[in-house]
C-alpha cells in the first residue's frame, strides 16, 4: 500500500497498536454471572477422575445455558475430552476452569483433533485452567494439527490465563473458514496471560484474522515439526492477518523462531517483549507490511535476532536491545548483500534484506 492511505494507517497503528493498544479492541465480552446463569460439569456428570470420557458431559453443561449466556464452572480434576469430538463453545458462554482443573485429550490417531473448539461464535471466555494434548501417547505418526484451543470464525474471544501444553500440532490457532475475499475470518481476539509451551508444531498461529491483541503471554519449548515457533504469522494464500499487537510476552526455547511473520500480514506491533534463546530467528518477517518492533529484548537466538527479508516494507525497528544472536547460516548470503543493507557491523544481531524498504532503525542498544 502506497500513498495517502499507507501514511493513515501507518499514524493509526503507530498511535493506537503502540501507545494505546489495549484500546485496539472493544471492551472484553461480558457474560452472564447470576448463579441462575451457572452450571458447574459435575451436575451433568462430568467425573474429573482422569480416568472417564467427560466429553458428553461438559458438552451437556455447556448446551444447558440459555441462549442469553452464562457461565460453565469446572471445579478442580483431570478431565478427560475425545479431541475427535471435542468441547464446542456457542455464543455468550463464559468457560471458567478452576487453577487445577484440566482437560485432557485421550490418546487418539488423528492428524487434525481441537480439545476446545470456539467456531463461527460470538462474546466467548476461556479462562483459568489447563488444556494438554497426547502428544507422548498419540497412536499415529501422521499429522500436525491436534490443537488445545482452536478458534475460527468467531467475534470477541477472550482467552484468559489457560495453561495450554503437549498437543500433537499448535496449542492455539486463530482463523477462518473459507479462504480469501470469501473468509470469514476471527476478529477482536485476546489472549492475555496464556502458557503455550512443549506442543509440537507451534505455540499460537494466527491464520486469517483482524484486531488480535497478545497480551503478557508465555510460548515456549515448541518442538517436533517444522516450524516450531513461538508465535507464527501465517494466512498464506488464505487470506490477510491486519492489526496484531503483541506486548509484554515472552517466547523462549523453541526450535524455530520467537515470532515468524509471512505473506498477507499488515499492521503488527511486537513491543516489550523478551524474545530469547530460540533455535531459529528471534524475528522473521518476509514479505509483510507496516511492523513495529519496539523495546524488545532479543537475545540468544540461534539465528538473527531481527530478520526482514524479501519484500517485506514500513518497519520500524526502535529501542530494543539485541545481543548475542548469531548469523551463522546466513554468512554467505550476507557476503553477497549491497553495502550497508545488513545492519553494519551488527548483522547477527539485524539482518535488512536488500528488496525492503521504508525500514528505520534507531535507538536500539547491541
């Protein structure tokens, strides 16, 4: 995007994602709370034993609340969920997991299983709790797609302090149905206070969406097929990702890169985050528009600490501290880079591509 609506919506992100970005979004679903509203999953029959299906039965509790919403307890216990079933949310529900509640997949042979699934809904919150895949005792070898919480057409979600970990595929995704002018695509999605860690393919993927905020979230220890990141960017062909603002986490110990951000993505803000000790590149982006990435600390990753590659353009790269990051597989390419295009003498720690434009650096200590 040139010209005068690039400058808008470049003054927006910067105004809006970087100095007020919790006012991105519409206010967080609210959702009915009078006990008449309740029902706790054990009234149902739901056991919590870790031993027993409980699918039917905290499907039952959540079917059980009035159209208007209403809010579905899970008290303490490892629940049991048939992920080839999975927990559907519907619309103004309220899925409140007690710190020590869990729900667990059964041992499956799928390639694509959701231990919770929140699907052409609106006004959702998942919060508390723990989701943990099979990953250990899955029955097949084919596949990359078991997620714990899968969210995909759906409007103002909240998903608050769950604990997601172990799943054959990402912890999370966020997306559509459908693909290109045809998605339809999430919107006003966070998730705030989040554990994303030792799943197989990513911590969180962010398919075809639009106003998602990533809120002091940990995605870690991500491993066992590629990409393996903390946090990954990528509609592709699907369709666009437009207004991401991802503030105050942490992604550390993953076997790809921090973040990686791909094709058909606008408007992302990566700010005071710590981006550490990841196999691959602390930030990869590669043919996206208007990125900020602002007093970050990026350091020990085994590959750039900041990469923009291909035609990627409209970055800011602004008072971070980038240190100890390493360009050792990239050494060649760099060698054949026009001068200056590398970040001088702290290329190990900045990589600019030579097809990228509009890119500014300042302010950052290496």
């Amino acid at each position: 995007m040139t010209g005068p609506d690039a400058s808008a919506r470049r003054l927006f992100l910067q105004r809006t994602l970087a100095l007020a970005g919790v006012a991105l979004l519409p206010a967080l679903p609210r959702i009915a709370t009078a006990a008449a509203n309740q029902i706790d999953v054990r009234t149902k029959g739901a056991r919590g034993d870790g031993k027993t299906d409980d699918t039917t039965a905290i499907q039952a509790a959540i079917d059980a609340i009035a159209a208007t919403g209403g809010t579905v307890r899970v008290p303490a216990g490892n629940y049991m969920i048939d992920a080839a079933r999975a927990i559907s949310l519907r619309s103004n529900i309220r899925l409140e997991m007690a710190p020590d509640a869990q729900l667990t997949a059964l041992p499956n042979t799928l390639k694509r299983y959701h231990v919770i699934r929140v699907w052409r809904v609106d006004n959702v919150q998942i919060v508390g709790g723990r989701v943990v895949g099979e990953r250990d005792q899955h029955r097949g070898d084919k596949g990359e797609w078991g997620y714990g919480i899968n969210i995909q057409a759906s409007h103002n979600v909240l998903v608050d302090g769950t604990h997601i970990s172990d799943c054959w595929g990402d912890g999370m995704w966020i997306g559509a149905f459908g693909r290109g002018a045809k998605a339809d695509i999430s919107t006003d999605v966070t998730v705030q206070n989040v554990v994303c860690t030792n799943n197989r393919r990513q911590g969180l993927s962010l398919g075809p969406c639009q106003r998602v905020r990533i809120l002091d979230s940990t995605f870690s220890d991500t491993n066992g097929t590629k990409p393996q990141s903390g946090i990954d960017l990528e509609p592709m062909g699907q369709g666009d990702v437009k207004d991401v603002l991802i503030q105050g986490c942490t992604m550390t110990g993953n076997k790809g890169a921090g973040v990686e951000i791909h094709h058909n993505v606008s408007g992302v803000v990566i700010r005071r985050c710590t981006i550490r000790d990841n196999a691959g590149y602390g930030v990869l982006a590669a043919r996206m528009t208007d990125l900020w990435v602002d007093s970050n600390t990026i350091t020990g990753n085994g590959l750039n600490g900041v990469k923009l590659a291909g035609v990627t353009s409209d970055v800011k790269v602004t008072d971070n501290t980038l240190s100890s990051n390493s360009a050792h597989s990239l050494r060649r390419a760099l060698k054949s880079m026009a001068p200056g295009r590398a970040g001088g003498s702290h290329e190990a720690q900045l990589h600019i591509g030579e097809k990228t434009s509009n890119v500014t650096v300042s302010g950052n200590v290496f």
